[in-house]
C-alpha cells in the first residue's frame, strides 16, 4: 500500500526544513508526477516509496545535483 506525505511530514523523516522540501520542488529536484502530485484543492502529496527508490539510488540531500537533476 502507497504511503502519501506531507511537505512536513516529508520534511520531518528527511531531518530537513520543511523550506528546503519547497526549494527542491521550485528546483525540479523533487519532480511532480515523479515524487508528488497535487491534487486539486490540497496540498502537495509526496509518495514516499518514489523518495525512499531516489534516497537508495545514493543521491545526496546536500549539494547541487540532487535527485538526478
């Protein structure tokens, strides 16, 4: 079963900032339609089996190209 999040709930298993979640969406490097989706009247909703598959493919949180971009 697929486990939705939000941009705090992410923020918080990542032990990130809720901000940084929101920048890395404004960059690309957590893509919609690929990590999340939103929609229609709610918030973003963030599967967390796409950021668990990205965080075992060895990519960083920290520095510039992040979740391949």
């Amino acid at each position: 079963m697929e486990e939705y999040l939000t941009i705090a709930e992410v923020a918080a298993r990542l032990k990130i900032t809720p901000k940084t979640v929101k920048n890395k969406m404004a960059a690309g490097i957590i893509k919609r339609g690929v990590h999340y989706f939103s929609p229609q009247g709610l918030g973003p909703c963030f599967r967390w089996s796409a950021l668990i598959a990205w965080l075992e493919h060895g990519k960083s949180l920290k520095g510039r190209n992040e979740f391949g971009a």
